[in-house]
C-alpha cells in the first residue's frame, strides 16, 4: 500500500500539532507544582511563625516564673531578715555596751545575709542569660534555688549529658517544660523527693523528672480541660519534634520523660 | 511589501519588544537578544529577497544564521542555570559537538544544501535543555511566581518552537522536494508561521517580565 503525498503532509502537520500539545501539558504541570510548592511554603511560614509566638509565650513565661520567685524571695527571705534587722536596730539601749555589741554583730551578720540573698537574686534575675549558658546549668541553677527551701530532696543526674546544641530557641522551650513540670510537682504532687536525669542517647536528648509524690490518673487529667499544664508540655514537646511519656500511679508517684532529636 | 510576512513581522515585533524592555538590561544574555534579533529580522528579510527576488537558493544564509542561533540559545540557557548550577563546561562541549556535527553535514552535502541533520539535533538538545531547566525549577525549595518569571515563558517559548519544529527537521528532505500547497507556501512553512508567533509572543512576553522585574527592584 502506498501512502499518497497528501496524506504524509496530513501526518506531518498532525505530528507537529502533538509536539505541541506535549509542551502545553508540560508546562500546565510545572505551573500547578509551583502553585503547590506556593501553597507548601506558605504552610511552612505558617508554622514558622506559631513556633516563634509559642517561643516569646515560652519566654514571657520563663520571666514571669523569675519575677515569681523574686517576688516569693523579696518577701519571705530579704523581708524577713530586713524586719528582723529593724527590729533588733530599734532594741538597742546605748546604755548597755554589752547588750548594743552583740546586737549590732547580729545586725551586721543579718544585712551580710542580706547582701547575699540580694546578690543570689539579682543572678536569677538574668533568667535569660541563665539559658545561654546551656541547658544543664540553667536547670542546675533552678534546682540550686529550689534546694533553699528545703522542701525537697533534689537528685540531679546528667553522668550521660555533654553537650547539647540545640538553637536557643529549642533550649529555651525544654527550660519552660524543665520549669512546668517542676512547678506541677510542687503544687500538685506532695512530694519530699524529686529525680531528674538529663542523658544523651544516639541521637537523642531525654529529659526525665521523676517524684515520690501521690501521683495522679493519667487518663482522667488528659480529659480535663487545663489538665494540670499537660496538654501544654506535650504541645510544646511536640513543636520542637519531642515525644512526651507521662506515666503516674496513685500514690507511687510520677515520671514525665520529654525525648527530643537534636 | 513582499518583506512583510506574518514571520517577518512577529520577528520584527519580538525585536522592538527587546530594543524597549532590554536595552538597559544588565544582563549580557538578555543584552545579547537585541542584535540577535536584528540580525533574525534581516536574515529573513534577506532570505525572502533571495528567493522571490533572486531567485536563487536562500540555504547558505540560514546555515550561517544557524551558528548565531547556536551560540545565542546555548549561551541564554547556561545563564539561565547560573543560579541552580555551574555549567560552562556543558556549554563548551555542547559548542564543540555542534560545530563537528555542522561542518560534517556541510561537507557530506558538499556546501549546497540546508544543514537539517544539524538543525534537528540542536532542535533536540535545546528540547532537553528546556526540559532539564523545568526539572531545576521544580527542584528548587524557592518559590517564584511563573506568571511574570522571565526567564520561564522563554524556556516555554523555546521548548515549543524546538518541540514543535522537530518534526519539520526530521521531514526536510522530504518535504523541501514536494510541490508548495496553493502553488505558493509549503506545510512547513505554515507550521514555522505558528512556531513563530508562539516563539516569538512567549519571548516578547518574557523581556516584558524582565523589564517589570528591573523596574520594581529599581
């Protein structure tokens, strides 16, 4: 069979017409991936900049826990022995040299007191500061001022923690769960004793707190609404990639285990 | 008014659309379109005087347009992957492939025939740099709007005319010896006026882009 010329044209000119159909198609596909790469990026913005507010609402707290304890300090500690120094300077009779000696070594040692306690506040009070040094000595520090009350027995171990180079950003967020989970066990838990391992297994960072306290019902605090701050820690342990375990018995006490990658 | 054609006059256009928006262009690439498009407008003005006027063969000055051709596409798209990846030494090989395979062809046919086995593999290479330009693009995290991205719809226009005139190439010897349609123009010459207007429609839009783009950076 012979193909006449006319229809080789015909075939040429349909031929052509697909070789440009072909780019039309191609470049519809480059245009709706971009628009997809568009709407991607703009989700990525999205969450760049819930991490950052969540980030300034952690820092925001982590300041207002400082003023807290500066407040609690100013009035149970610096106030107290300030009072006690008015007093003991308004007791003094000149006439009795003995008596006005010893009380103004008790003076001198009670504004000495002072100092130091004025001293140790004015450090916490370079509560951001504190998190720059690193992790494991912001946490240190916290747990030096929470020792001062004598409430609990603090076991601090990070045997297996070097380093962590994690942004700042990411520090500051594991100082705030640091500082949440410290605070629930202080209001809710009842404990005396509270165990607190920093380690660095693999690739990962694992911060686990652990109380002899009452403990509580895992299940039934989730449901609540506020849940004691626990829906929070996961949230933010999840923001920057972590995992929370929350495992408690009643009346066997807690343990909250926050892993990160880093 | 023989030198008017819907080809002469959609190359002519595309020109005045690089003198405007790319004469204060700072990039060389872009700059190169002006005289490159010059020197289109009077080879095919030329060409058509040859052929309806002459009368003699117009093969020997589209077979030397073909090397600026060549050069100037080769080189706009090594400055189009500049910001993806280095590729001078593509663009020399590329160079040093095309001129072998031009001056064999010329030789094979002994200086007295349109060099098509060359056209068709440059049509090819070009169709691929097309391609692989599209597949930085998609590659590339950063996002850009396609809709006024200058260099995208040159690519585009590129892609079409290479895309679309493949067929054209591979067919030239067969169709340069069929009688022209209507006594007058030939199929390949009503394909080339549609490859032309979308080459040349894509490209005007794209030196409109670059302009709008060095206007709101400026």
């Amino acid at each position: 069979m012979q193909i006449s010329s006319q229809e080789i044209i015909f075939l040429i000119g349909l031929t052509s017409l697909i070789f440009l159909i072909a780019p039309l198609f191609l470049i519809i596909y480059v245009v709706s991936y971009n628009r997809k790469k568009k709407k991607h990026q703009e989700e990525k913005l999205l969450l760049q900049k819930t991490f950052e507010n969540e980030l300034l609402k952690t820092q925001i707290e982590v300041q207002e826990q400082t003023l807290k304890t500066i407040a609690y300090d100013l009035h149970d500690n610096i106030g107290q022995l300030l009072s006690i120094t008015t007093i003991t300077l308004s007791s003094i009779d000149l006439d009795n040299k003995d008596k006005t000696a010893e009380k103004l070594a008790f003076v001198e040692d009670l504004t000495t007191r002072s100092i130091k306690e004025v001293k140790a506040l004015s450090r916490l009070l370079h509560g951001e500061e504190l998190v720059n040094r690193g992790l494991a000595a912001a946490i240190e520090f916290e747990l030096e001022w929470l020792q001062r009350s004598d409430k609990f027995k603090i076991n601090f171990d990070k045997r297996n923690f070097n380093t962590f180079n994690a942004d700042s950003g990411k520090e500051t967020i594991l100082f705030r769960l640091f500082q949440e989970i410290i605070n629930n066990i202080i209001q809710h838990a009842k404990a005396t004793e509270i165990f607190i391992t920093l380690e660095q297994i693999e690739n990962l960072f694992k911060l686990t707190i652990r109380d002899n306290g009452k403990g509580f019902d895992v299940e039934e605090t989730l449901k609540r609404k506020n849940g004691m701050g626990l829906h929070n820690i996961t949230k933010r342990a999840a923001m920057i990639n972590g995992t929370t375990s929350i495992n408690s018995v009643a009346g066997s006490g807690s343990e909250i285990i926050v892993t990160i990658p880093y | 008014m023989m030198f008017i054609t819907i080809n002469t006059g959609c190359e002519f256009i595309c020109f005045l659309a690089a003198l405007i928006f790319l004469i204060k262009d700072k990039d060389t690439a872009w700059k190169l379109f002006i005289p490159y498009l010059l020197l289109t407008c009077l080879v095919e003005m030329t060409g058509v005087y040859m052929r309806k006027v002459a009368h003699v063969p117009n093969y020997a000055l589209y077979n030397t347009f073909l090397l600026f051709e060549c050069g100037v596409t080769g080189y706009m798209f090594y400055s189009l992957y500049k910001p993806f990846k280095s590729t001078g030494k593509w663009l020399i090989t590329w160079y040093i492939i095309f001129v072998a395979v031009y001056v064999a062809e010329l030789v094979m046919t002994h200086f007295k025939a349109f060099v098509s086995i060359t056209a068709t593999v440059m049509s090819v290479v070009f169709v691929l740099a097309s391609l692989y330009y599209y597949y930085l693009k998609l590659m590339d995290e950063n996002f850009e709007r396609l809709a006024f991205s200058a260099p995208f719809w040159w690519v585009s226009g590129a892609l079409f005319f290479y895309f679309g005139s493949t067929t054209c190439n591979i067919f030239f010897d067969y169709l340069s010896s069929l009688k022209p349609i209507n006594n007058q123009l030939s199929i390949r010459y009503y394909i080339f006026i549609l490859l032309n207007i979308t080459l040349y429609s894509f490209w005007s839009y794209a030196f409109l882009c670059r302009y709008l783009r060095r206007k709101s950076s400026s």
